[in-house]
C-alpha cells in the first residue's frame, strides 16, 4: 500500500495526471528514509530537509512536520515487512496546459511509496564497491533534493555499465560527491569530506558520520578536496541512506590505497551500525 494525495491504495491502483508538473517538468522535490524495525531513521532531520527543499522552489508544505510523521508511521504501519525504504516526493501538481511558470492554485501531489529497505550485504560492506569518476554537469543547487535525476540517472548508467556501483564527481578540479550519495576520503588518519554548500546534497547519513566521528574522536575535516588528494587518497567512502557506509576499493580501474576496504571504513561502518541498532532497535509504537 502506498500514500497518494490523501488515500492509501494499492500501487496498481495508484493514477497521478499525465499533466502532473513533475512529470512533465521534474518539477518537485524528494525525500528516500530507511526505517528499521519499523522505526524511521532521522526522520525529522528527514522532515526538515523536505522542507527546505520546498522552500527553495517555492512550493509550500502541503502538511506540517506532524502530519507528515503520521502519514509515514501510517505507510510504514501498513508493509507487512518491517525495514523499509519510504520515497516521499511532492509536486507542483497537475494543470490543464504545459506551462513553464507556475500556475496559480495547483494542488500538489503527494506520494509516499515504501519499498522493502536493501542495503549492502555483511559481504559487500567487507568487499567494498567500484567507482568511476566524471566531471559534475549537473546544476548549481544540488543542495536541493530535486526530482531532476538525469544527471544521477545518466552517471549512474555509465558507472553499470563499468561494472561499478557509483560515479564519483568533480567541479572544477574539486570533489563534489556521488550521483547519489556523499564522498569521504582519508589520507594519514585523517578524514575529510566537502563542506556543506550549494554544490553537494546535505546528507542525513553524511551528518551521522560526522557525528560518529566526533564522537569517537576520530579527526575529520568538512573541506574542499581536490581531484589529486582523492586520486591519491588512502580509502575513499560513499555515504548515503540506503548504502550506509560503503567503501570504495577502485576508481577508475586503479586501485584505492591498498585495493581493500580500509580500517577507517570498517570502523564507522561498526559504529553506524551499532547506533542503527542503538537507535532503532527500540521497541516499537507502531
Ligand atoms: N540519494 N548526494 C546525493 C546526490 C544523493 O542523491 C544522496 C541520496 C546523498 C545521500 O543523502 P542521504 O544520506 O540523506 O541518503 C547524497 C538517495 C538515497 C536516492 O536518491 O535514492
């Protein structure tokens, strides 16, 4: 069962307009939130995300952050599994005419789709993953977490083919971040991973790891990396919601420090999962 404008149906059942703006223009915003255990991970960091999202495109929030909390306990309460993966996307909505501006009174759409939650295997977290790299030709918001996907989409497809799980990016000479997850590197026991700004998405998972860092008094460093340090780096990771923390052993069929998973990766790969397991396997209100 899936949330859609206000029912919850069946996904054959679920119609939105052929003339719906993020169709026709990829006009909205998105949100993807693991849950575990039923319980939703960060959810209002999650929340304030799409908000900010929505503020940035002008489109205002159809719901308050508690309606939102219990659309989603009520699409998570209806799965008969229980780690799940909530896609949330908000359009502009449906008009009668393909029109760039946007038009007056438009209701949103609102989609809250929950799919089983998938991510890496004790195997491949162990193994690590290959990436390629490409330049970053994407817009100059990717602070906003955008429907526009064809960029991530067409980087995503390049690194497949490669036999590769990510295309990591560079503006510039400078790293950016994955098609769809953020970049760490280290260097010396150091770790560093670009700043927050206009050119990266502010990652949940990426916050965690900064968190998790300090925590553990592990050194890292939100800066700006240049192509060279990554190219030379030690080990190289990729964060995001549903890949947690991944490392990367090969970019662009050279090897990544020694070619395996690095110490420092294992290490907050444990400590992300401990406070997974910390956090969410709590007993459960749903
Ligand atoms: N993508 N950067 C980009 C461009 C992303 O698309 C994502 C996540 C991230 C990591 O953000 P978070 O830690 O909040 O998941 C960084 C999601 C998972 C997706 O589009 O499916």
């Amino acid at each position: 069962m899936l949330y859609l404008n206000g029912q919850f149906v069946r996904i054959e059942d679920a119609k939105i307009s052929a003339l719906d703006r993020g169709c026709l223009f990829g006009d909205g915003v998105y949100e993807v939130i693991p849950v575990y255990s039923r319980q939703p991970f960060r959810l209002a960091e999650h929340i304030r995300r799409l908000e900010a999202s929505l503020a940035a495109i002008g489109l205002s929030n159809p719901h308050h952050a508690e309606e939102w909390m219990a659309l989603i306990a009520q699409v998570i309460s209806l799965q008969d599994y229980e780690d799940q993966s909530i896609y949330l996307h908000v359009t502009r909505g449906a008009t009668g005419e393909r029109d760039f501006p946007f038009p007056a009174n438009t209701t949103p759409t609102v989609l809250i789709n929950p799919t089983p939650l998938v991510v890496p295997s004790a195997e491949v977290k162990a193994t690590g993953v290959r990436a390629i790299s490409h330049a970053d030709f994407r817009w100059l918001r990717c602070d906003i977490k955008s429907l526009n996907l064809l960029p991530a989409v067409l980087l995503r497809q390049a690194a497949k083919q490669a036999g590769c799980a990510e295309c990591v990016m560079f503006r510039n000479g400078m790293l950016t971040e994955g098609a769809a997850s953020n970049i760490f590197v280290v260097k010396n026991g150091i770790i560093a991973t670009p700043p927050k700004d206009h050119l990266i998405l502010p990652g949940i998972t990426y916050d965690v790891v900064i968190e998790l860092a300090q925590q553990h008094q592990l050194p890292l460093e939100a800066r700006r990396i240049s192509e060279a340090e990554v190219r030379s780096a030690d080990e190289l990771w990729m964060t995001s919601s549903t890949k947690e923390v991944l490392g990367i052993i090969e970019l662009d069929g050279k090897p990544v420090g020694n070619g395996c998973v690095g110490p420092l990766a294992r290490q907050m790969d444990s400590y992300y999962y401990e406070f997974k397991q910390s956090i969410m396997r709590k007993p459960t209100s749903c």
